[in-house]
C-alpha cells in the first residue's frame, strides 16, 4: 500500500487515470453475432415466410421447442419484447383490477408497467444484502388484496427463489418470476423461471441472449399457455375456432428474431464461460481489498448459478456517490445503483407522479389509497446508496480486470482510508 503515498492524486482532483476508458463491460449480445445467425435469417428471407404462422415458418417454434427443452419446462412462447413476455404472464395468470403485486424495491421499470397495463397495482418490497427480495419485508407487505409475489432475478443472479416460493405457497398466492436479465441462471441445479406458474425473459440487445428485441414467456400449465398465445395473437389458438377468439393483442415474435433466437441460444454456454470466468477474477482481485478498506460484496445466495455477468460491492453510505464519480473518472466503469433511472421504486419517476397516457389516471385512479414516496423503502435505499456495480462481458481483457483492480484499489485509499 505504501505505493500510494507517492501516486498521483485522483484524476477527479487532477490526477492522471488509470484507464484511458477504451473498454466498455456491459454485455451487448450483439457483439456475439456472426455467420451462423447471418445464415439462419437468409434461410427466412429466402423462404418468403416471415410471419411465424406462414406455411413454411419454422424459426420461432424451434426456437420455443429447444428453449424449453434447455430449461425442463413444458412450454415456451417466444414474443416481441421482454415487457411484452411479463404482460402477458400477468395477464394469463388472470391479474386484475384489485390485485396487488409484491415487486422488489430494486427492479426494472417494466415489471411494474407490465402490472399496471393489466389493471393491478405493484406493491414495493424491501431488498436486502442479495439485492432481492427481503423475505422478513415481504411476509410484511402481503395483504387480504395480494394475488401475486414477483421475484426478478436482477443482472445475472438469482433470487432466494426456494424461499420466496415456499411463502407464496403457503399464502395461496400466484409466482411469476422476472428473469429478463438472467436466461440461464440457476438455483440449486434448477434453472430460474422454472419454480413458479409462469415466467418471463428478455431478448433485447443488452441481454445475455439477443434479438435486439424480443422476449419469452414459459409455463409449466397447458391452460396458461394456451391463454398466453391468445394473448399474444389477437385472441385465437391456433388450430382452434375463430368464434373462441378473446379480446387481446398482437404481440408475436417474427420468423427473422426466431432465426437470431435460434442461434443464440445454441451459444448459451459458451456467452456465459467467458464472463463467469472474468467474475471469479475480478472478485478474486477485489476480495484482496476488502480485509484493508470497508468493502463487501452482494450476498449470492447460489454462487454456482450466477451468471457472473455483474459484481456488486458495498462502500460506506456516505462514500457510495462520490466513489462512483472516481472511478468514472479514473476510467473504469461503474454504476452507482441509486442513481440508476428506473432500477428502483425511487427513480420510478413515472410511477411516482402517476404519469399515465389517459386522462383518468387509469390504473391509479383505482387506488386512490396507494402512494408512491421517495424514502417509502430506507433500507433498499441504503443499500443502493452503498452499491457499486461492475458489469463483466466476454470481451474483457486481463489488463480490463487488472485495471478494475487497480482503480479500486486507488479511489479505496483515497476516499475509504481511516
């Protein structure tokens, strides 16, 4: 540490950077594309048949056959978005004006958007050191008007999902799990989206798999899946009646995502070795820190089935911001979660002012005893002012990770010093 003394002050006091900032570590699936889906959209150009129900289309039904197959699950459906997957696994589930739905305080925005569009409400709960779902606040937080228990399984590392199923069980409540950024997650040797009535994953560009939209929703229940593809295609089953249509949308995915889907799950393993390796890396050269300086790390309630592509580590409250600013500066990349638009109840900021399209406020309007506050959950507060977020992509280098290291190690000794 004595190197330290003599090194150059922080480049956001002046000082000369570690880093020049070339690297970027947010997973882009993008960036793994090559011939193999370039010839898999060819084949759906040359058929002439990109609509997934089209004689001759294939892609996207493959593409749901073998992505079920993957997880154990009977049945998937491959959709347009993420958002679009989470609505309709509400929606097929029934959720409705008068439900409540327990979403942890640290999530994305359109899990609760998905909600709302069904006419239920979300109801926020507390995170604790996992960033997950706090089972204490949870159990608090369950009404006579609660229907479901969301769980999301945020940036690659799975929910205490066993737990959270046992307490939706016990209290006859729905679990749909939100695995958008977590597709090949699992817990205990289960794959996540397999423990509750339905689930939903994301395709969009920054997703461990990429069609740069697109989304799945799975199932274990024939009659959730057959209400999940009337609600993604115009209200019809196909092969069924016409006159059985349901009022619902148009949310299907085409033939070329089904192609890119395809082939990127065949990938699946390979996209994750590299970042899960990197992870153990980069936390290995960090946990070297953490005896000196008051850091910790993200609670992984099962290290084996995290996808390894973030790390999370915990600085002293009054220090979380202004550490995120030295590292940007020194070059290295890093959120500070608090501050992350949208990825919490707090910066929510629609769901704040319930800023709807309709004049009526509608779902708000239906609850009008429901309020959304800054501060209405401290401790994710709290936790989030003190979280420092890496993201870790295949395409970081050694030198990438030494530069991590490095940069920690130099803002820790100036900013967490005794």
């Amino acid at each position: 540490m004595e190197r330290f003394t003599a090194m150059e002050k922080l480049a956001i006091h002046g000082g000369t950077p570690i880093s020049s900032g070339d690297f970027n570590s947010r997973l882009q699936g993008a960036r793994l594309l090559d011939d193999r889906e370039r010839q898999a959209v060819l084949e759906v150009l040359e058929s002439q048949a990109l609509f997934r129900y089209a004689p001759g289309a294939r892609k996207v039904a493959e593409f749901e056959r073998d992505f079920a197959a993957r997880l154990g699950i009977d049945y998937a459906l491959a959709v347009c978005s993420g958002t679009a997957a989470l609505h309709i696994a509400f929606a097929s589930l029934g959720l409705t004006c008068g439900d409540e739905v327990l979403v942890p305080a640290f999530y994305y925005v359109a899990t609760a958007h998905a909600i709302l569009a069904t006419g239920a409400i979300p109801v926020f709960v507390e995170v604790d050191e996992s960033l997950g779902m706090d089972l204490e606040d949870l159990r608090r937080k369950i009404s006579p008007r609660t229907k479901a228990i969301v769980p999301v399984h945020m940036r690659g590392v799975p929910s205490n999902i066993t737990a959270i199923s046992a307490i939706a069980k016990e209290h006859g409540l729905l679990l749909i799990e939100d695995c958008a950024q977590s597709c090949g997650a699992t817990f205990q040797g289960q794959h996540v989206g397999t423990f509750g009535d339905a689930a939903a994953f994301s395709l969009q560009h920054e997703k461990v798999l990429t069609t740069g939209d697109g989304g799945v929703v799975v199932t274990k229940d024939p009659d959730v899946y057959e209400r999940a593809v009337r609600f993604h295609n115009n209200g019809n089953f196909p092969g069924a009646s016409r006159e059985q249509a349901v009022i619902a949308l148009n949310l299907r995915m085409p033939e070329l995502s089904g192609a890119v889907a395809g082939e990127q799950l065949k990938k699946l393993d390979g996209i994750l070795a590299q970042p899960r390796a990197r992870h153990r890396k980069l936390k290995a050269g960090l946990a070297t820190l953490s005896p000196q300086y008051p850091i910790e790390f993200q609670r992984v309630h099962d290290p084996e089935g995290d996808l390894g592509i973030s790390l999370v580590m915990f600085v002293p409250e009054a220090k979380g911001e202004e550490f995120s600013r030295a590292l940007s500066a020194e070059g290295i990349p890093n959120w500070w979660l608090y501050s992350s638009l949208g990825h919490s109840y707090h910066t929510s900021y629609q769901l704040l002012q319930k800023r709807t399209l309709n004049s009526k406020g509608f779902p708000f309007s239906c609850y009008p005893e429901v309020e959304y506050y800054p501060g209405m959950c401290p401790q994710t507060d709290s936790l989030l002012r003190r979280s420092i977020h890496f993201d870790i992509n295949p395409f970081l280098t050694d030198e990438d990770l030494d530069k991590i290291i490095a940069g920690v190690e130099k803002v820790a000794y100036w900013l967490l010093r005794d």
